[in-house]
C-alpha cells in the first residue's frame, strides 16, 4: 500500500491535542501527528478556526473508521482524501 495521509479535524486546539496524545495511547503512532490551525474560509474571528490533526502512515497500517471514531469523541472528523 502507497503512503498514506490521515486529516483528523477538530474543533478546537484542546480536542486537537488531546487526539494527538491519544493517537499514540491508542494507535501506536509513534511520529508525532502534525496540528494545524485552519482558519474557514472568510473568517477573521480566530474562535471560528478548525484544528487538523494530521497522521502519516506510511504503511497504511491504522483503520480509517477506528480513527474517525477517535476524532467523534471530541466532536471532530475524519476528513476524507
């Protein structure tokens, strides 16, 4: 299986973290995901920014639906590709 991006999107920059910190408890991950802050589009109010959790995983190994499951908890999603 070709290298794969995992996009986990949530609501705040706690939740982010918080799925980062469990993406290793749960998943393994072992190389830290990457946040990002994504402003929506047309929004000046920094409130009204979404957080990225991205997840290298370079052998395809980690569940899609385990891994929106996670992003669920803290009312967040798996973005599809």
């Amino acid at each position: 299986m070709s290298d794969v991006r995992h996009v986990l999107v949530l609501p705040d920059r706690d939740s982010a973290e918080e799925v980062a910190e469990a993406l290793a408890e749960r998943f393994g991950v072992m190389e830290e995901p990457q946040l990002v802050r994504d402003a929506l589009a047309g929004e000046d109010d920094a409130e009204d920014a979404q957080w990225l959790v991205v997840v290298e995983d370079p052998k395809g190994v980690h569940d899609p639906a385990k891994l929106d499951a996670l992003a669920d908890e803290y009312e967040g999603w798996l973005e599809a590709e």
